[in-house]
C-alpha cells in the first residue's frame, strides 16, 4: 500500500526530522532525502527541473540551489527565495555529526 501524500510529509516531520544523526545508515539518508524532497516539492518549496531545461521555471523569486540524481536522471533543485524548507537544520546535523562519510557527503549536496 502507498501512503498517501499527507501521511508522508507527516512521517517527514514527526519521525524523519527527530532521527538521532549518528543513527542514520546510508539507506536511512536515502529514505530520509525522499521524505526531505517529498514534503518540500509537495508544499511549493522546492522544485526538480530535469538539468537540460533548467531555464523553463525560472523566475525572479526563484534561484538554482544544487545538482542531485532522482531515478538515475540529473536534476536541479530550484528553491523559492521565499520558502521555508523544513529540514535544513537536520540536513545541517548529518554534515556535521552522522560517522558515515558518505553520508555526510550526500546531505552536504543537498545543501550547496
């Protein structure tokens, strides 16, 4: 069965966000950067824009924040001047506390 869209941004804030950092595995950072990316594409946050068209949403309140694969396809995350994305700050906590390199490395993409 698929949870419904609200069940998870629901998980993402109540569950995913309060993860003990030096906890997360490499397959708990991928769970929880489909959670991050559900939620905030879900509230208007953030859009992903296949990288050949990086040009067709942009706006004046937009602007390109990173690059990341999804399904194996490069797309650019592109960011709302305005938006609150939820997350940053555990993103922020993998960086710097989860003993996994890896780990540490992909949660520091999300934020360059």
């Amino acid at each position: 069965r698929v949870m419904s869209s609200e069940t998870k941004s629901q998980v993402f804030l109540k569950k995913v966000l309060k993860l003990s950092p030096n906890e997360v595995t490499v397959a708990g950072y991928e769970m929880a950067e489909s959670f991050f990316l559900h939620h905030n594409t879900s509230c208007g946050s953030i859009q992903l824009v296949d990288v050949d068209q990086p040009n067709a949403i942009r706006k004046r309140s937009t602007s390109s924040w990173t690059l990341m694969r999804q399904n194996g396809q490069l797309k650019s995350l592109v960011v709302s001047e305005y938006a609150a994305i939820q997350g940053l700050r555990f993103l922020l906590k993998l960086v710097a506390f989860v003993p996994s390199k890896v780990v540490a490395k992909r949660a520091g993409a999300l934020l360059i």
